[in-house]
C-alpha cells in the first residue's frame, strides 16, 4: 500500500495533464503499486518461512536433545555399581551397601578395592533365572553373607543375563534389571531384594515374574520407595543388564577364570570356587583356605617336633580345625581363625 507522502506526489504530477494522459498514468501508477504489493508480500511470506525455519530448527535441536539425554540415561549404569557390582560390607553390627558414581555410557567398570590381608573380598555373579544359582545361594548364602556383617569379608553381588537378549523378554534381564534398581534408589536394601529373588527361584512361573511381582517382590524385602518400582516397571537399566552381562562374559577381573560362562561364579580374593553348589562343608572348607592363604593363618599338619614360630610346643604338634596347635605337653600355638572356624 503506497504511502501518503507517495499518492501526493502522485496527485501532484497528475495535475494539469489532459485527460488521456492523466488515465494512462493512473494506469502506470496502479501497476506499479501492484508490483510493490506483489515484493511486500513475497518478503512477508521469505520472513514467515525463515522465521518458521528456526522455529523448526530450534525445536528439533530441543527434542534432539532431549531424545539424545533419554537414550544417553538408557545407557547409564545403576547408582552405586561402579564396579558392575552393589558391594556389601560391615561395621560389626550391620551391613551396607558402598555409595559410587555410575558407569557412563561407553565407560568401562571400576573394580572394588579391600585389603585382602585382613578381609575377603567376595564378588558373586549372579542369574536369578538359574536353579544352580539358587542351589548355592540355598546352602552357602547365609553363611556367606554371616561373614560380612561382623567384617571378616566383603560381598559385592553383579547380577547378570546369561539367557538375556538385552530386552526384558527374559526374565533373568528383568530380575537383574530389578537388582540395579534398588542399588541406584535404595542401595542397602539390596540383599534382601537380593535374598527375595533367590527365595522366589524354585517356584516361578512359566517365563518368570513380570514386573509387576518384581514390584511386589521388592515392597515385600522392604523397598518403599516408589522410584524404584517406576524404575522396574520401566525397565531402566536393561541396557546396562546387557553391557555388565557382555562385560563378564569377556573378562573377570582379578580373577583366575578368564571369562562368565555359567551362573553362579564365586570368586574369593582372585580364586573361584569350583566345588560342589550343594555342599556346604566343600564351600566352609574353600574359604578356610582362602583366608588361611590371604591373612597368612594357617594349622599344622600333626607332623613333626610340634614345634611353631610363635612357641607352642607338644610331642605330637596336633592340631585343631580353629587353627590352635595342641601338644600333650598343654603348648599351644595361635595360628589363628578363620571365618569358617
């Protein structure tokens, strides 16, 4: 629309013409206000489109990001597994669970530290769907888990998917993903919710708990806390299970096997045990000598003088399975005990 600085000089020069002319230049006039309408409204709508084109672009830089943080957390690890493990220890009177950081996607894990001399250090790789799994945890989990309370060992338990696919198509990724839950929401609830997978293995139905018994499992060892069953439910940290589970599949840390083949794995110090799941004097026997090894504590053999390096002497050196040396003459060593004694 012309201005009116522009049809007065239009009127202007309008002025005094003979007819004829005065028309065509109205004519004249008109087109070209015409043309300047038709450029106005193509730079309006250049402006809406570039306008409308950084709205765009904005908005998917938003949901970029915002897509790109959600696949990001799918790839965090749990709250408290640095290690791929929730680890256990005790002050004398109660257990604990040890706080870290997450692993970050593409990150690898952080072993767990103790000094051997003095505890042992326990890491269990667990498969809630495994009945050999149960099977050890139904002899030597209590007895286990006796240790860490009073300090005479740390227990790191890793969760893992050996049937698992990555999805939560399976329930040994359910049930794993179930564990990393409550370690990232309520960490020293873990061994109970771990105990309460354990308990629940003999008995589950075809294709295992859904995540709504999960959810129930968890409230019934304890867990209240409503982030952790949103966290079950939505299956938080699958891709984790699917990552720590191909993580001890191709190396065991510390360790004298190389690899995760089969569920359970009980590693004590850097030695797995390769006993028998069922029993459990095989198992208290397994650990003697582990920490007979670790601490340098140890018993004779009822050979020789009887005699030790701390005295204790006896014509016959007996000894006993605490690790006190005994003679006839009432000598007795201290060799020392073992958790197991």
């Amino acid at each position: 629309m012309a201005s009116a600085k522009t049809r007065a000089a239009e009127r202007e020069a309008l002025e005094g013409l003979p007819k004829k002319e005065r028309q065509a230049l109205q004519r004249e006039f008109a087109r070209l206000h015409r043309e300047e309408e038709a450029r106005r409204r193509r730079r309006t709508r250049v402006i809406v489109r570039s306008s409308l084109v950084v709205v765009g672009v904005a908005v998917l830089a938003v949901t970029g990001l915002v897509i790109y943080n959600s696949i990001r957390a799918s790839f965090t690890g749990p709250l408290n597994m640095l290690s791929d493990g929730l680890l256990f220890s005790g002050d004398g009177t109660s257990t604990t669970a040890a706080r870290t950081a997450a692993i970050q996607p593409g990150g690898q894990p952080t072993a767990s530290s103790a000094d051997t001399s003095k505890v042992l250090a326990v890491r269990e790789y667990v498969d809630y769907a495994s009945a050999d799994t149960a099977t050890f945890e139904t002899t030597d989990g209590a007895s286990l888990q006796s240790y860490v309370t009073p300090g005479y060992a740390t227990l790191e338990i890793h969760p893992v998917a050996l049937d698992g696919d990555g999805s939560d198509s399976t329930y040994s990724t359910r049930a794993a993903n179930a564990m990393a839950c409550t370690a990232n929401y309520a960490p020293d609830s873990g061994l109970a919710v771990h105990n309460a997978l354990i308990k629940a293995q003999p008995t589950l139905p075809e294709g295992g708990l859904t995540n709504d018994d999960l959810v129930t499992l968890a409230q019934g060892a304890g867990v209240k806390d409503d982030k952790v069953a949103s966290c079950i439910r939505g299956n938080e940290f699958d891709d984790w299970v699917k990552d720590a589970t191909d993580r001890a599949r191709a190396s065991i840390p510390g360790s004298d096997v190389t690899a995760l083949s089969t569920a359970p794995l009980v590693v004590v110090d850097s030695t797995a045990y390769t006993g028998p799941l069922d029993d459990a004097n095989a198992f208290t026997e397994f650990i003697a000598k582990v920490f007979g090894e670790a601490t340098g504590a140890g018993s004779g053999d009822g050979s020789g003088d009887g005699t030790g390096t701390d005295g204790g002497t006896g014509t016959d050196g007996g000894t006993g399975t605490d690790g006190t040396g005994t003679g006839t003459d009432g000598g007795a060593g201290d060799s020392g005990t073992t958790p197991a004694g």
